[in-house]
C-alpha cells in the first residue's frame, strides 16, 4: 500500500460530513491516473503567489502539487502523539508526479467567513485536528515572519479565512490513499498564501508524520531529532530526482479494500506492546540509515534492494509481534514476495526489491533493464482478469515474452487477478506551484469550481 493514510481516510481524518446547502457534492477537479506520463500540468517553481480572478487585490489564490513518497526505512512508531514525533527516522523516495500527485488550492479573502476545505470533490470537517494542527502551525509562521519583519511583509490581514481544495490524480478507490502527498501539499500551498518560506516539516508532519518526506524530491531522510519540541525533527533531501536514473517504481495494486487498521492506531498499539519494534528502533534503524544513505550515493542497487526488502520485512514482523497482532499482507503479497525471490535466484543477482506499508499494495524497485522481463513475469504469475489492456498504466514498458527457464524457476500457480493493475513510475521532483490560474479548483467565488 502507499501511504497507509488518511488523505483518503475521511473517517479517520477528515470525517466526511456532507454541510447541506452548501456546493459539498461539486466534485471538484479530478485527475485520472495519466498513463502518458506527460508531465503536463507541471509547471515551473514560480513561488509567487496568484491574484485571484477575482482581481481583487487583497484576495490570494495558489495552487500547487505534491508527490507521494514510498518509504525504503520504515517510519513506525511515535514518541509524541501531538506532535507526531518518531521513534526513529526514516528513509523514502518520492515518487513522479507524472503518475501519483496531490493538486490543492488555497485561497484567502476578506469575504470568507469560516476555513473550510473540500477533499476530492467533498467538503470535509475543517475541525479535523490535524487539519486545524496544520492550519495553526502555518498561522503561527506567517506571524512570526511578520513580527521579525523577514522578508515583505504580507499585505493581507492574518485574521483572513481560508478555503482549501484539494484532489487527488489517482483513484482514491483503488486504496492508493495518500495523506503523505495530501498534507504535504497543504503545507507548501498554505505557506505560499500566508508567505511562509523556508523548511515546512513541522507543519507537514502535524497533518502525518510521512508526509514531511514528501516536501522534497529525489530521495529524502526524515531525521527523528531529539528535542522535545520538535524543532529538530524534520525532513532532508539526500540526493536529488536525477541522481539514479536507471531507477524504476512498479506499484502493484493488489487490493482497493481499506484497511482493517490505519497506520496511526497500528502504530500506538505496537509501540505500547511490541519489544521488537523497541528493538528495531533504537538498534537496527540507525545503522539502516547510514547503509541505506551510502546505497542512494553509491548507486548501490543490489544493497539498495536487499536492505529495502529486509526492512519492509521487519516492519511487518514488528507488526505481527504487535498485540494484538496486526496483519497487513495477504495471500497474493505473500506471492509477489515469492515471486521477487524466485526472479532473482534465477538470475543470480538481486535485480527486483519489494517493500509493503500498512496494505497489501506491493512497491517494487528495480532497474530501467529490468522492468519489461518483471512487468511479464507478474502478468505471467497474476494474468489480467478482464483488463488485460489497461494492466499497465504510467510510463510504457515494451512487452517481452518470458524465457521458457524463467517460467520453469517461477513455477507459481497462475492466480488470476490477484494484482489488479500496475503503475509504472519512477524517482521524481518535490511540490511544485502551478503558475496557470486555469490550474484553480477554486472559483473565484472561492468554492470547488469544476464539475467533473
Ligand atoms: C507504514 O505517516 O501514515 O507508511 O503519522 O500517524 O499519519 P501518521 O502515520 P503515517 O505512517 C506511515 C507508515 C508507513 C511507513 C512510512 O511511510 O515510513
């Protein structure tokens, strides 16, 4: 699964009530997954923010995207609930908003009586705690930057209300729920509106700890820091998104069912009952930090791979030494890992790593050679059920057939289905500012302005 969150849990976050008489069931722009990979709609780093179409000069409109990162060195386990503070960093790559982004719109304007925030399409609970975490936070920045007089002053009263829209490129039925991309974006939206510049893991991370990784591209480190405000506790890019070119990202989508337990119970119950995950913290981790670092830099894939796979492994045993245990794979998980093993003792070498987070949705890393022979051996293992042309979306991968020996050393029974469909992607850049206004999914009335 990717982010095990809650930017598509509304229950758990946001809860999804429906305010009568208001535009809560506009569905506001919604992207589908783009299988060519354009780009399109990315536009530069512009970090100035619009004036709304609305000309009114005091009123502000940005939009921005995000990305999704997938976690190498699992983050599990907090030592602050408030603050949403780590038991021990972590380590991700962010995936390339060609394929899987978070689009969001913040708007300011004398004329809004009240914060509110629609989430695909609906509007959510604006009194979410996290939301409202984030929302102080990005206040409390504003204000200071003002106080201390840093930079030009924003010429429009704090006291302003927000309006924030915010949508997703893939399906959120098909459980890539991403509330790392989600608060991410609303982050570096709120903080382009309220001009807040500089490092915004804080507030990233009070909307949910793994989306302070997905402020950044390339390859990211989310230090744990140590002070107890937090301060210290913030992300870092280790190497940039055209570091390792060769590398490639396969998200197997195995199942849209929601999980039976989200990431943020799961991981209070294992840090009041798991030793293990006591163990891997302050033990395991920070060696797996450095060695993991020293693959990035050296372009290491075979220790890349071995030490991604051992650690989504000892997180999910961390989770079965929970109590009560938590399960997050399933059959077919369990046969994409088999199937990983199988293809790379036939060759020989470590050439494909899987790593799961809390779901059964496998991400597979592998190199740009070997993606066509891996993309085959799981349409080999998981033949398409009815959608045998649209299996692949993101970038095109050539079809190959697969060698008669490679079959023979897979020796899986076929399990029709099992992966639903796969999104080919690879390493790509941090939040962007989209300087088209045509981009707004708020109106200039400030409300969700597209119907799709
Ligand atoms: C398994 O960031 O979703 O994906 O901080 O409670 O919102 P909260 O949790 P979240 O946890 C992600 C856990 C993980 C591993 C990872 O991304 O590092």
């Amino acid at each position: 699964m990717l982010k095990s969150g809650s930017w598509a849990r509304p229950v758990a976050y946001w809860t999804a009530r429906e305010k009568p008489g208001r535009r809560a069931n506009r569905t506001a722009a919604r992207e589908t997954v783009d299988t060519g990979g354009t780009g399109a709609g990315l536009c530069s780093s512009v970090l100035q923010p619009l004036v709304m179409a609305s000309e009114k000069p005091q009123d502000l409109m940005v939009t921005c995207t995000a990305p999704v990162n997938i976690a190498v060195i699992k983050y599990w386990g907090k030592r602050d609930e408030a603050l949403i503070l780590p038991i021990n960093s972590s380590l991700s790559v962010t995936l390339h908003q060609d394929q899987l982004k978070t689009t969001t719109t913040a708007a300011i304007s004398k004329d809004f009586t009240e914060d509110r925030i629609w989430l695909n399409g609906r509007e959510e609970d604006v009194g979410q705690p996290r939301l409202q975490a984030c929302l102080r936070e990005i206040r409390r920045l504003a204000r200071k930057r003002r106080s201390t007089g840093d930079g030009d002053a924003l010429p429009l009263s704090l006291g302003y209300k927000v309006h924030v829209a915010s949508v997703n490129n893939f399906p959120t039925a098909a459980g890539l729920a991403s509330s790392a991309a989600g608060y991410a974006c609303l982050a570096y939206t709120l903080a382009r509106v309220y001009g807040v510049e500089g490092d915004l893991s804080e507030v990233a991370r009070r909307g949910s700890g793994s989306a302070c990784r997905s402020l950044y591209g390339g390859f990211v480190e989310w230090q744990m820091g140590e002070q107890a405000d937090g301060k210290d506790s913030i992300a870092r890019q280790i190497a940039p998104e055209w570091h390792w070119p060769q590398l490639r990202v396969l998200i197997l989508v195995v199942s849209a069912e929601k999980k039976p337990t989200g990431s943020t119970v799961g991981m209070q119950t294992s840090v009041a009952t798991s030793t293990l995950l006591k163990f891997r913290a302050e033990s395991i981790v920070p060696e797996r930090m450095k060695e993991m670092t020293r693959c990035i830099q050296e372009q290491d894939f075979q220790a890349f791979a071995q030490l991604t796979m051992k650690d989504s492994n000892q997180f999910h045993a961390t989770c079965l030494d929970t109590f009560p245990p938590i399960s997050y794979l399933n059959d077919t998980s369990r046969r994409i890992i088999q199937l990983v093993h199988r293809f790379n003792a036939h060759h020989g070498q470590t050439k494909v790593a899987y790593t799961f987070d809390a779901g059964p949705n496998a991400v597979i890393f592998t190199l740009e050679d070997t993606v066509a022979e891996f993309v085959a051996a799981v349409r080999h293992s998981f033949p398409p059920a009815a959608n045998g042309d649209k299996f692949l979306k993101g970038l095109q991968v050539a079809p190959v057939l697969l060698s008669d020996e490679l079959k023979t050393s897979l020796a899986t029974e076929p399990s029709p289905g099992g992966v639903q469909y796969i999104i080919a992607t690879q390493v790509g850049p941090g939040p962007q500012v989209l300087d088209d206004p045509h981009h707004h999914l708020l109106g200039p009335d400030g409300l969700p302005q597209r119907d799709l």
